[in-house]
C-alpha cells in the first residue's frame, strides 16, 4: 500500500466511513472541517483535523485551496472526496495532481469526459452502449431543440449538461410546457453549475432506475452488479436495494458488461456507477450517466458481493491493480438502504435540524448502520439532511424487507423528525413488496398517502 497519510475532503456519514476504511488498511487520517463541524465525529475520530473555514460550504468544503493547505500542513499524501462537493470537479482532482498528492478517483481528464452529460451520451455510444434518444449533444438554443422535439416527440426531458443530483431538469408534455421549460432549465443550470448548457432527452414512461457499480484500475475494470434505485422523490433517490428484481439473467448479463465496457473505454480509475433508465415494457435499458466517485448506496453492493469498495478505492489509487477477475464474483441475497434524512414527512419533508437525544441503534445479524450520529450531537442546519443509512441484507428480499422493518422499529433518534415513518410505510405497501414500482411511483404514492405517514413520535 502506497498511501501513508489521507485526507478526507468531506463531512457527515461518508467522511467517517472513509476515515474507518482507511485506518482499517493502515493509513492515517486527517479530517477537514468547517467551523459548524467542529465537534462532527469524523473529526473526533480521526488522527488529525483541520478547520479549513466558516460554516457556508463554498467557504470551506469548496474551498480548493483550504483544503490543499490542510494536506500540505500534515503531510497528508493523498485526498479522498467521498461523494458531494468536490468529489466529481475535475479542476479539484487536477489540483490535487498537480500539489504531486494522489487523488482517490478517477482522473480530471476522466471526470470531465463523463461529468459532462453530452460528452458521456457519446462516450457511452462510442462504446456501444444504448442511449436515450435525445440530442446528440449540447442544444444549441430554443429553435434547434424544437427540431429535436420531432424525433423525440413529448413528453420530453430538458437536462443541464453538466447537472447532477436532480438539478437543473424540466419535463414537457407539450410544447407551451416545453416553451416555458427551456429558459427555466437554462438558468437554474447556469445558477447550481456555472453552466447552461442543456440536452434533451425522450422521457421513457414508467422506467426504473438501474445502475451498475464498476470498479477499474485505469486498465482494466469489473462490475459489482447492479442496484435498483427506482424510490425516487423529486428525483432524488430514498431507498436503494441490490440485486434488481426487475431484470432477467439475460437483462443483467447485458446491462452490466455494457457498463464495464464503457468503463474499459474511458480508461477509468476508481469506484464509478454507471446509470440507466430500464424500460420494462419494451424490456430495454438506456444509458443516462456515470457518476466518477463513491455513491450514497454503495453499502448495497458491499452486502451482496462483500466487497468493501471504499477499501478497494485506497488500494487502487495507492498503485494496486484490480484484485479479482469477473469470474470472481458472485450475488449473495439482497440488500436493502433507506436514506434516514432530518425531515418531517408528515410535513412535506420539511427540514428538521435539531440535537440528538437519546440514540438506540438497531443490531443483528445483517444490519448496518452508517452515520455520524451520537448522544448530544447538533444537526447543522448548512448542509444535506442526511444523517444515516440504514442497510439490511438478508437470503432474500422478502426477507430483507422483514428485517428493514424489524430494525427501523429498533431505531430511535431522540430530539429528531426523520424519514423513518416514510420507510415504514413503504415496507408495508404491497407495490413496493411485489417491487412493482418506477422512478415517478413514489410521487404519486405520497398524493394519496399522506395520512400513512404517521408522525414520528420524536421528539
């Protein structure tokens, strides 16, 4: 292992979730943190940390330089940015490169490639990878996407080039709609990414959102299989589980070694998710986007294959190359992750930052529980409102969602409103047991469910 000392440029779960894999192989840890996470664990728990700034993130957990600062006072040789803030900003991978420390993912020239949503449609189809009918690159103004909406026809996606996370996306059914969307999807692009450039793509009628987890070491690469991530709440995933019931053997083989291939193309370096749009009537998968770092739900993969891919990560980025072939790897049962988020749901998700009271955390066999929590701990009311995951595994869904149930009954987080009455009710939904859902099913699931949301009794 070539890396002695690792920065971590981030907060929250991921951040100790690194750090604990990292002294796990041997490697010391430097946490980062603003003046709001002074007291956070993974600054407790690490071997050293630095305040790089005030609480707004753009002053610090943005700030490139504060964090270069940071590794050159302890000596730190490399930089881990778990997911969020700079972990897909090419500009921050190539500075890192440049100060000589080793960044832990793929390089600028790969971010750049595949964090641009136009120029990874044609990586993707380069590789012989289905796309999404759609533009076949940036939309240059209203009049040239109207042509395009004669072979896409309606409902139509607008989405920002250089997006991600559900920003800077409309949808059109028509062409007023369509008309109004345009210019709204411009500048919310331009406002979140600094970059208003805009693709469309074909809305394909109730998809489901697969993704395939790969891992390459810049020459070759393998995948982890695939997770379903189709709970989705203004697009932005809740609950993730692996394998996909959705897909035959024949579906998985197929979508799976597309992702591999396009990972081999791109010479990619690192943990990277590729992401589709499953359509299951036509039984047919699209390419949409690969995310170049950790994901939230990568606990999933780690259930179902025991493949701890935070560890893997260090050990390619400190010169290892791949440790298993394809054939290695195998499905062990099912696992399941829900987002446990300081939001009341029983008031449209309203945020809910607080203390932490008294903390149960759930146990036994096949549960885990990653997060930054601890008796007394002040929620920042700065950042996402993620303050767990809790993952399940289990032989098989069925199970998996038995013991989700069992263990979010164990849970309690004193002094908190969380998303936990909306798991448990989705558990007990006869859709979601029968995984007959899609990417817009949970949307329409809360219009008319709302009262099963019962309030959580905390605090």
């Amino acid at each position: 292992m070539m890396l002695k000392k690792l920065l971590v440029a981030n907060r929250g779960e991921i951040a100790v979730r690194i750090i604990r894999a990292a002294r796990d192989l041997g490697i010391a840890t430097v946490a980062v943190h603003s003046d709001a996470d002074a007291t956070a664990l993974h600054v407790q728990i690490a071997d050293e940390a630095v305040n790089i700034g005030p609480p707004a993130a753009k002053k610090s957990y943005l700030n490139t330089e504060a964090i270069l600062k940071a590794a050159e006072a302890t000596g730190a040789d490399s930089i881990h940015p778990g997911y969020g803030f700079l972990a897909e900003n090419a500009a921050f991978s190539d500075a890192v490169a440049a100060k000589g420390l080793t960044f832990v993912g793929p390089s600028g020239d790969a971010i750049r490639m595949m964090g641009d949503k136009v120029t990874a449609r044609s990586a993707a189809a380069a590789a012989g990878v289905p796309v999404v009918p759609g533009s076949a690159g940036r939309v240059d103004g209203i009049e040239a996407a109207r042509q395009i909406l004669i072979d896409t026809g309606f409902p139509v996606m607008i989405k920002a080039a250089a997006g991600g996370g559900g920003r800077g996306i409309r949808i059109a059914n028509s062409l007023a709609e369509f008309e109004q969307a345009f210019p709204q999807a411009e500048a919310e692009a331009l406002a979140a990414f600094g970059d208003g450039g805009l693709y469309m793509e074909k809305v394909i009628a109730r998809a489901r959102h697969i993704e395939v987890q790969v891992l390459g070491d810049g020459r070759d690469a393998v995948h982890c299989f695939e997770r379903e991530c189709s709970l989705q709440r203004r697009r932005q995933k809740v609950w993730e589980e692996a394998p996909s019931r959705a897909l035959s053997d024949r579906v998985r083989e197929e979508l799976c070694a597309s992702a591999v291939a396009l990972a081999r193309a791109v010479g990619y370096s690192g943990a990277g998710t590729v992401e589709y749009l499953y359509d299951d009537a036509a039984d047919r998968f699209y390419f949409i986007e690969m995310n170049t770092r950790i994901q939230v739900e990568h606990p999933v993969t780690e259930a179902i294959t025991g493949i701890d891919l935070v560890a893997e990560m260090l050990r390619i980025a400190g010169g290892e190359p791949l440790r298993f072939r394809q054939s290695d790897l195998r499905v062990k049962g099912h696992a399941i992750e829900v987002r446990l988020n300081a939001e009341d749901p029983a008031r449209d998700f309203a945020p809910f930052p607080g203390t932490v009271g008294d903390l149960r955390i759930p146990g036994g066999p096949g549960v885990r529980f990653d997060s930054m929590l601890y008796p007394g701990y002040q929620v920042p009311p700065f950042y996402d409102s993620l303050l767990a995951k809790l993952i399940v595994h289990a032989e098989t869904r069925e199970a998996a969602i038995t013991r989700l149930v069992r263990a979010l009954d164990e849970l309690d987080i004193g002094g908190m409103k969380t998303t936990k009455p909306l798991f448990l009710a989705l558990a007990r939904d006869a859709d979601v047991q029968a995984g007959a859902v899609h990417t817009r099913w949970l949307e329409g699931w809360l219009e008319t469910h709302s009262g099963a949301l019962a309030p959580d009794p905390q605090p």
